[in-house]
C-alpha cells in the first residue's frame, strides 16, 4: 500500500520505484527476474506497470495475491481520478495543485535516470546488446507515440540475438505443460460480448445504452492499446471528441458519447500527478462521459472505466506468464530474451531523453535549473543512499510547495 500511495510518474518512474522497494529493500524480487518481468509485459497491450505489479504479487503468492496487489495497486488512483470527475465543474483554483505537484515529473525523470543505469548493468554484456540499445533508444526517441513501436522492436531485438550460436543454455528435459485457457476464453468471450451488446444497444436504443457503449470502449482499449497512457489519450480524444463531431457519426448515432476535449485533458494532466497507475484516467473519463445523466449514473461510469481497462491487462497477463515460463526454457526463446532486454533498457533511455525534451533548458531559467536539481537529487539519492523512496517522493512534494 505504502508504493501505491507514492508511485508518481507513470510507468516511466514506477520501474525505478520497483527497484527501489521490492528488490533492493524488501528482496520480494531480484534485479533479473524484474527485468525479465518487465520486458514480458512489454509484449502485452494494456498497463504495463499494473501488469508488472500483478506478477510481483503472482511470484510471491500465487492468484490470490495477485489479484489482492491489483486491487491495492489501481483503488486508490482510481478512487482519486473518479472523485475529480465530480469536483471538476465546482473546483476552479488549480493553482495550489500546480505548485504542489510542480516536481513531480522531474522527480519521476531521475527514478527513470536509476532505473536505466541499473537495468544497463544488468542487460548490456556484449557489443550486439550495445548496438541494439543505440539503435532501439533513436527509434524510439524518433518515434514515441507511435503505438505499434514498442512490440515490433522488441520482437526485432529477439530475433537479432538467435542469429548467435555462443548463448546456449545447459540443456535440459523439458516437460509438456499442460496450458489453462480460462483466462484467454474469458478475454474473448468478453470482448466478443461487450461488442455486441454495445451495437445492439445503439442500435435499438437501450434506455441505459451509454453504459454497456462505455464498457466497449474501454474494454476494447485495453485490449489494443501498446505504450501505456500516452497512447490511450489519443483514442480517447478520438472516441469521445472528435468522432461525435463528425457529421456521419452525428447522423448516424446522434446520441454517441460526447465528452469536452479541455476535460480529458484536464484529467490526463491530473493523473500525472497522483500515485499509481495512468490509466486509472479511465475512473475519471468514465464519470465525465455519464455525469449528465445523475450523480448514481456517474458513479456507475467511474467503476465501469476502471473495471474495463484493466480486466484485459490482467487476463492477459495472468494467461500468458505461465507460458512465457514454459517457452523460455528453450534455446530460441533463450537467445531473444538477450536481445529483448537489451531493447527494454534502449526504449527506458529513450524515455528519459523525451521527458527531458519537455524541460525548458533554453536560457536556464529558475525553473528549469530547479528541475534538473531535482533529476539530478533524486538520482543521487536513489544511487548513494538508502532513503526509502516514498521519502524522496514526499521531499519533492515540499519542494514544490516551497518553491512556488
């Protein structure tokens, strides 16, 4: 609970935090296993860093306590960006907010900064896992937003490192395992059925039609969507914002979900800046697209967004982990992973170059040499102390309000 409550920054800064707290502090994992972890969510559409959470829980107590480190992990962001679904037409002074929350994305910067040092250690040997971070980290500098980027590279990362004979593993007997398709079949079953329903209710005008139209919508999100939260928003301003607005959506389903541009971005911006997983704006869009219709309608939109985006992550996730396990038990398998995580640390110091390019560093004004000190602070912490970072998180809060 007490990471929940301090993971600012998105998926970018939650794997340095992972680092910090479960495998340097309470040695749930080690340094490879989270990096293994995080390379195969990385192949998965949906949260990524909830999807990572989950198995962290999964390896230490199997299903059950998978699911409990879900539930912990998303309910308190949730929570939060639904209840601002409800304050955003009363609440106006945004000021204090901002100051509070000034640092935060500098701050998540330098936990990225310690996360790509230490996962450079672990994953670059040899001068193919050299090449291929170079390589990785431009292209995907180059092309950030880029939905699809994350999984053809990663693919292609694994597919370089087979073309080398000198990585063999020991060999050894490896059993068939028997393969539990309930997660794959409810996953399908459901997307099959949200869809359905959804365009049997536009069509024939269901009373509540706007409730299962909202199930589709997200369910289907996080079922497509590769690169976390920066790729959601824009199928959300597509879905809610511009497709109402075209004359052929309002012709043909004039009651489609309409939600305002500026709220959706309002909503992104805030989820920034609170602990836990980004794609919990999906609590928020869900109560915006039903709050014309009653304060229960609009509560019932909260839970709905937060259900359907990240059941699919977890379906996902929870089926294909165990055969992940299974097949990397072979030399082909064996040989990607190399390349694959060599591709993972390329993409983690690519982000960190793109969330520096959003620093102003053009005449080194008093907020940007601020927030290189606190990239640099945070990093030193993380790298030379033993400061938990919950407190560090807390420390850069203060800084934000002291220096308005």
């Amino acid at each position: 609970m007490l990471y929940t409550l301090t993971a600012f920054g998105g998926p970018q800064g939650h794997l340095g935090m992972l680092l910090k707290t479960f495998v340097q502090k309470r040695e749930y994992v080690t340094e490879d296993e989270l990096m293994e972890y995080n390379s195969f969510c990385q192949l998965l559409p949906g949260a990524s860093s909830t999807q990572l959470v989950t198995l962290i829980g999964y390896k230490r107590g199997g299903l059950p306590l998978a699911i409990l480190t879900l539930l912990i992990w998303i309910t308190p962001a949730s929570i939060l960006m639904g209840a601002l679904s409800f304050l955003l037409t009363y609440f106006t002074d945004h000021d204090w907010v901002n100051s509070l929350f000034r640092f935060i994305q500098p701050m998540a910067i330098g936990f990225l900064l310690y996360a790509a040092v230490r996962a450079f250690g672990i994953s670059i040997k040899n001068t193919i896992t050299q090449v291929i971070m170079l390589v990785v980290m431009v292209i995907t500098y180059v092309f950030f937003k880029v939905p699809w980027i994350f999984p053809a590279l990663i693919v292609c990362g694994g597919i370089v490192t087979n073309f080398s004979n000198k990585r063999i593993p020991q060999k050894e007997s490896i059993k068939p395992r028997q393969i539990r398709w309930t997660n794959i079949w409810l996953f399908v079953f459901l997307f099959v059925l949200a869809g359905a329903l959804s365009e049997t209710a536009r069509k024939q005008e269901w009373k509540d039609r706007k409730v299962f139209n909202l199930f589709e919508n997200f369910y289907r999100f996080g079922s497509i969507v590769f690169g976390g939260g920066d790729v959601l928003l824009p199928l959300m301003l597509d879905q809610y914002v511009a497709r109402p607005s075209s004359p052929k959506v309002q012709e043909k389903n004039p009651n489609a979900i309409k939600i305002q541009k500026d709220d959706l971005l309002t909503g992104y911006g805030m989820v920034r800046a609170i602990p836990g997983p980004v794609f919990s704006v999906a609590s928020f869009t869900g109560g915006m697209a039903l709050k014309d219709d009653g304060y229960r309608m609009q509560l019932l939109g909260c839970v709905i967004g937060t259900v359907a985006i990240f059941l699919p992550s977890v379906l996902l996730v929870l089926f294909f982990f165990p055969v992940w396990q299974y097949l990397k038990k072979f030399v082909v398998v064996y040989r990607a992973l190399e390349g694959i995580h060599a591709v993972v640390v390329g993409v983690m110091w690519a982000a960190t170059l793109y969330l520096l390019h959003g620093i102003p560093l053009k005449g080194f004004s008093t907020d940007s040499i601020l927030s290189l000190l606190v990239i640099a602070g945070t990093f030193a912490l993380l790298r030379y102390s033993r400061l938990p970072a919950p407190v560090i998180v807390v420390v850069c809060l203060l800084f934000g309000w002291l220096f308005p």
